[in-house]
C-alpha cells in the first residue's frame, strides 16, 4: 500500500455530525477526541476509525 493511505481499521455509521472516539477497549484505547464530520465522513487519527455520516443524517440547519 503506499506511503500515506491507510485502511480505516473499523467502519462505525453514525446519525450524528460530531462523534466522540476513544479507540474503544477501555485502557487499551487512546485519549477521547471528538471529531466533527463536515462532508460524509472523517477518520480518527489515532485509530483509523472511519465514521460515516448516514444518508440524510446531520443535515438539520439547528444547534
């Protein structure tokens, strides 16, 4: 694989913008980082957890 792509090690589908990672597994994880989906998706940088934004999900204008 070359230099620079990685392979998301877990695909979670959320209904949610935002979504807190915490590598799961308990101490075994990494340091919670909560991380905000601006297209469809974004991938954890200490994991490589990829979070999916569901079909018509996040798309509310409210706070």
């Amino acid at each position: 694989m070359p230099d620079g792509i990685t392979t998301p090690t877990e695909i979670i589908h959320v209904n949610e913008r935002t979504v807190a990672c915490d590598g799961g597994g308990g101490a075994l994880g990494h340091p919670r980082v909560y991380l905000r989906i601006a297209g469809r998706q974004v991938e954890c940088p200490y994991c490589s957890r990829l979070y999916v934004l569901n079909a018509g999900a996040g798309d509310s204008h409210g706070h």
